[in-house]
C-alpha cells in the first residue's frame, strides 16, 4: 500500500505546472525570464526593452487605463486614445439627449476647439512597477501589524506605498497616483507608480449601429461584427502636468505613441496584447469551483434575467427610456451572459477535476517534502467554502436582486442625529434635497420602470430567499423576506403606496418633515424601511460570512505559498487584479462544436446578412448601407474587396482588458479588444485552448468608419500609419 502511494506521489511531482501554450496574463516587469524567447519564436520582433522600459519610451507606456476599469491605447503624439465604445459609453450618453443623440447618430469634434470635456473621467499609465514585498514585510515589523485582512487591502497599502515612495522617490507631486497591490494571495506585492490625467475629452464616436452592433444578442458570441471603438484625448497642463480641465490646456505629449498598421494580419499570427485584466481565479480549489458555479453564477442567471427583461419592455416602448436605462441594461446583461458561458465552459473541461489534478499534485508535494501546512490549507478551503454555502447564497441573493437591481433599496437615507442636525434647517433641507436626492434620483432615473422592476425583483427574491433557507440553520435574523411578504400582500397598502405615498417623490412633504424634524414619519415611510432593511440584512450578512475571511485568506496565501514553491515563481503567473499585464498568442479560429469551425476574421458581409431594421439591436443607419453597397471602403479594405471588420485570437483575456491593444510582431495596432468568446469565458478559472479566443477589433474597421462615415480627416492625419 505504501510502494504504491508514494508511486502516485512521485507521478503527481513529475508532471509540469499545468498550463496551456497561450494561457497567462504575465507581469512586463518579467517578460525577459518567462516568455520573451517563446515569444521571439512565435514572430516577435522587439526586444523587452522596447516593450518595458520605465522612463525610456517602450510600447507599454502608450497602454492606459481607461475610467479605473477598461483599458486604452495611446496613438498619436497628440495624446489621442483609442478605447472602446462600451468604454466611453457613459460619456457619450451623458452627453446625448434626444435633439443631439450621439448614441444614436455618432459624433465627431472636427476641432480641437469641439473636443468635450468628461468631468469624473481618468486615465492612468504606469511610470514604473516596483517589487514591494521586502518593503512591505520591513514597514510591518515596525508598526507590529499582523493581521492579512488588513495589509492585503489596497488602502491600507497606499499608504505604505506612499511611505516607499517618500522614501526612495521624494515628495509626491500632482498626478502621481501609488498602486500597491498583493499577488499571488499575499505572497508578494508590487507597487505601481502612476500619473493620472483628469481633463479627458470625447472625439468621437460612431453610431450605436455601428459601435454596438450586435448588442446583447451577439454579446459574447462569434462570430462578431461590431465596431466597438471611441476616440478620447488626453490634455494637460501648459507645461506638461496633469492638470484638472482647462480651456488652457493643451493634448498630451506622450513619451511613446502606437503605430497604427493599415494592413492587418493573417491566421497564425502572433500577436501580444497589453492591458488591465480585472479579476481571474486560476488557484479555485475544487470547492471554490463548486460555489462559484452552484452558488454566484446560478443566483447571477436566475435574477438578472427577471430584471433585464422588466427593463427591456419598458426599453422598447420609449426612446428617452431606452436612453435613460441603456447603460443600467448594458452592464447588467454583460455579467449575466458571462456567467452562464462560465457554466459551460466549467463542465466542457470538468473544472472540477482539473482544480482536483492542481491540489492532488500540491498534497503530494506536501508529503513528499514534509510540509503539511500545504496540504492543511487544501483542507481548511474546502470546509470553510461548505461551512459558507448559506450566508453565500444569501449575500448573492441581496447583491444581485436588492442591491444592483432595485432603484429604491438604493435611495439615500437620513441615518442619525448628526444627519438630522444638517437637514432639519430651512438651507440644510433644500441642499439635502438638491444634492442629494436630485443627484441620485436623476435623469436616468424613471419612476415608472422602477416601480415595474422592484415589483418583480421582490416577488424573485422572496421565493429565493426560501429555497435557499428551507430546512437550514441561517445564523442571523433577516427583516427583509417578512417585509417584502408585507409589501406584495397588501399588509402596506397597494403595493404603488412605495412609491405613490412617498416622501421621496413629494418635495414639500419631505421639506416640511425634515425642517420639522418629524423623524417618527420619515422612518415609517415604507421606501425608507424597505431600504434600511435590506440595509440591516447586508450588514449581519456580511458580518456573518467576515468571520470566514481571515482564515481563508491565511489559507489561501499558503496554498499560493506551495505552488510557487513547488513549480518556481518564473513558471506561474499570479491571478488579475487590475494592473498592467501583457499576454501573447497568434490569431486562430477555432471549433466550437463537432463538425463547426468558426475563421479568424469577420468582414461586412456579416453586418449586411444580420441586417434587421426592426431591431434594436441589428438595424443600420442609411449612410451604412450606403457605404457598404457602394463599396467606399477607400484604402481599407482586404485585396478581395471586402471589408474586415473583427477578428479572434488566442491571447488570454478578461474583464478589465476592454479596449486593450492588439499589436503584432513589430508593436503596431492591428486591433482593439472588446470582447471574449462564450465559450471561453470560463478563462476566468481555467484556460481553454481549443475555444478560448478574444474578439477584437480589427483595426482597419475603425480607420474606414473614421475616414468614410464620420469624415474624421484630421484624425487620419495625426495618425502614423503603416502598412
């Protein structure tokens, strides 16, 4: 029994780290150790200095990330940015309306002079990236800090990142942000010096006919034929600083800009990408895979869709609507359609037993070198995920279908005397109202569609919450499922009576109540005890499922801990967490069934055979058909006649990498990421080779919309393009 159980130990130790040909979202900082050999195989042309090389001009300071969660490129010596459509589209809703809709038509600033201004909106880039980790366990020592849950924090390590700076770089000057980040659950931090730019201006964009062609139907799907792109620029002080927006301020002069090349690649490629993947999980232990599936994704499936298709017909029947929600619905579907790729892509490649492969090869690591801790943490996931499931199900249920779906739950509140002692003047009132209720109760809020979305976000919510506590011990006393009981049968009144009798929507009423401090009739108002419920019920919630976190996170750190040390840190490439990351692949399609091949490359007879005008989502502009039945293509096109338009390739992405360069062997733009494939978006966990792909743009596309829809000329001429 025992020959054969260490037989079974040396065959786990013997096989390599489990990783796939293009899997990984690997550091810059590192490119020469782990890939650049591999890379220069594959067709790479530049050396790692001309891809990273802080302070010097190299390809990754013209990447930027774009409003804190998409990804951007720098093009041209004037600071101009290429992102996606979904990117700026915020922006550009915020500066439609139903006279001017440039979601509708498109828009384009032929001045500088035209350029609009985006109050709220950043972009950073990476100055340099710094290994922490012997700072951060020395400045621990001296403040007797122990507690991961506290270091591990992002604020937390801003401050020691300022510390290191202070330290080794001087005095912080205007626009330079610090990003300390964990990696590899704690077991190393790394700090990012950034400079962070505030006057961003909209230069153009196409029509949603374009830009969003597709929509949510073709969302996660190939094959794609969307150009999703937007066109910001950066502007700075007279002398070259971050500044807040001026009149007088001037484009960015950048330290490196992207070549754009107009002549595209070709299936088998390579290509890199570079960009600011969000979030990935590829050390799930096979509980963790459980959960994510049976707990997370289902409850994400199951309540999202009852809220997007409440939204959806109210969407339909008006056009300002549609306006107000487009945004709300967009980022709901996004994660709702991700979710159930992941499902898929979970069971295709039996996650579970790949995670199970992953932790064997750990526990006999364990065993074999005499260091239990390894295989103890292993354990200690596994039944802290069990232990967890309940509170789990119900955090997700109040987040997904209270939290993120019901307007209401989210209205501001007066939370104490120190609030009461603000509003209840004549000036304190108004500027409460003014401020605080016009600026979360704005113009992409409608009473109408709230009303129809909380009514079935309760009545979903009340029958999940049940199946989910049925026979089960909960631990915390919950408000809301007894309310909401209250709230359908009548117990309040109609159901309207939530938002009908109101203060919220009755001005004077809530003036009057607040000057005279009428506190017993705000806190009966029934939107003011739904929301503070829900309130109440996150909070011990959240409480309850806390008392997991240090545990897990100490667990976790030495699980990590035992696979940097079992297949060596060069080998391993730590999980997203929104910083600056490259990875690398060749354009390929792929099939994702028997007998189905999906091709590389998708071209405008795509957009003309899903041509629908009487759909939201497939309907085209005249000028569109125009151009496509003319063939205006100018000098874009493919030698064949057609135009391209999106393209795939293997390179390992996630959320976050929106809008992320694609450049080919040289470090040109051939393209702009905007997308994954439905079967691959189970990356998130587990590479898939054979289906995983990114759905870029191609960037030929955006250079004849540019050109022959929106007449961008200037644009074309501040570009440097090659061929």
């Amino acid at each position: 029994m025992k020959k054969r159980y260490l037989t079974a130990v040396l065959a786990l130790l013997a096989v390599a780290p489990f990783a796939y040909a293009d899997e990984g979202m690997w550091m810059l900082q590192f490119l020469k150790q782990q890939n650049l050999q591999k890379m220069q195989q594959m067709g790479l042309q530049l050396s790692a200095e001309e891809i990273y090389n802080p302070g010097a001009g190299a390809v990754g300071d013209a990447v930027v990330q774009f409003g804190g969660g998409c990804t951007g490129e720098i093009v041209s010596g004037q600071g101009l940015v290429f992102t996606n459509h979904h990117c700026g589209y915020g922006q550009i809703q915020n500066h439609s309306s139903v006279d001017a809709n440039y979601l509708r038509d498109g828009f384009y600033a032929p001045t500088l002079q035209d350029e609009l201004p985006n109050p709220g909106l950043t972009v950073t880039i990476v100055e340099e990236i710094v290994d922490a980790t012997d700072y951060l366990s020395e400045y621990l020592q001296r403040t007797g800090e122990q507690d991961p849950l506290v270091y591990m924090r992002r604020g937390y390590l801003r401050e020691v990142a300022k510390a290191w700076y202070e330290a080794n770089r001087g005095t912080l000057t205007e626009g330079i942000t610090l990003d300390m980040a964990p990696f590899y659950e704690g077991n190393r931090y790394y700090l990012f010096v950034k400079k962070e730019y505030s006057d961003i201006r909209l230069v153009a964009a196409p029509p949603s006919c374009i830009g969003k062609f597709g929509a949510d139907t073709d969302n996660w799907e190939w094959p794609r034929h969307s150009g999703d792109f937007s066109v910001f620029r950066i502007y700075t002080a007279p002398d070259g600083s971050p500044a807040k927006y001026s009149a007088d301020n001037i484009p960015l002069k950048p330290k490196y800009f992207l070549k754009v090349n107009g002549s595209g690649v070709q299936e088998d490629q390579f290509v890199m990408m570079l960009g600011y993947p969000g979030t990935t999980n590829h050390f799930y232990t096979p509980a963790e895979v459980t959960e994510r599936l049976d707990i997370d994704n289902r409850i994400r499936i199951d309540l999202r869709k009852v809220r997007q298709e409440t939204m959806w017909e109210e969407m339909m029947k008006d056009e300002a609507v549609n306006i107000q929600y487009a945004a709300k619905y967009q980022g709901s579907t996004n994660a709702y359609k991700n979710a159930i790729g992941t499902v898929w892509a979970a069971n295709k490649l039996n996650f579970k037993a790949v995670k199970r492969e992953m932790t064997d090869r750990l526990i006999a690591y364990a065993e074999a070198n005499h260091k239990p801790e390894y295989a103890d943490a292993v354990a200690k996931i596994e039944e802290m995920v069990g232990e967890r499931a309940t509170l789990r199900a119900l955090s997700k249920i109040y987040d997904e279908g209270l939290q993120r779906a019901v307007e209401t739950v989210k209205a501001p509140l007066i939370s104490g005397p120190a609030d009461w002692d603000k509003v209840a003047t004549p000036e304190g009132a108004r500027q409460w109202m003014d401020e605080t209720l016009g600026g979360y109760f704005d113009k992409d809020y409608n009473i109408e569609v709230d009303k129809k979305v909380t009514k079935a976000m309760l009545v979903a919510v009340a029958d999940y919450i049940k199946r989910v506590t049925e026979g089960k011990t909960v631990g915390v006393e919950l408000r809301t499922p007894q309310l909401i009981d209250g709230i359908l049968s009548g117990e309040w009144g109609a159901y309207e009576a939530l938002f009908d009798q109101s203060l919220y929507w009755d001005r004077e009423r809530m003036y009057s109540v607040l000057t005279n401090r009428q506190e017993e009739d705000y806190y009966s108002d029934v939107l003011v005890v739904l929301a503070q419920s829900v309130r109440h019920d996150v909070e011990v919630i959240n409480s309850a499922l806390a008392a997991f976190d240090r545990d897990f996170a100490v667990a976790r750190r030495t699980l990590l801990q035992g696979m940097l040390e079992m297949d060596g840190e060069m080998n391993l490439w730590p999980d997203a967490n929104l910083t600056l990351r490259y990875t690398f692949g060749k354009v390929k399609g792929y099939e994702p069934r028997d007998n189905v091949y999906y091709g590389y490359q998708t071209t405008m007879e795509g957009i003309m055979e899903k041509w629908d005008d009487e759909s939201p989502e497939f309907y085209l502009l005249p000028k569109v058909v125009d151009i496509y039945n003319n063939k205006d293509f100018g000098r874009w096109a493919l030698p064949n006649g057609r135009m391209p338009v999106n393209l795939v390739a293997t390179t390992h992405t996630t959320g976050g990498n929106s809008g992320s360069p694609l450049v080919n062997g040289k470090g040109e733009l051939v393209g702009i990421n905007f997308d994954r494939n439905w079967e691959g978006v189970g990356g998130d966990i587990q590479y898939l080779p054979n289906y995983q792909r990114s759905i870029i743009l191609d960037v030929r596309y955006l250079l004849m919309v540019l050109d022959k829809y929106l007449g961008a000329d200037r644009l074309l001429d501040e570009l440097e393009i090659v061929e």
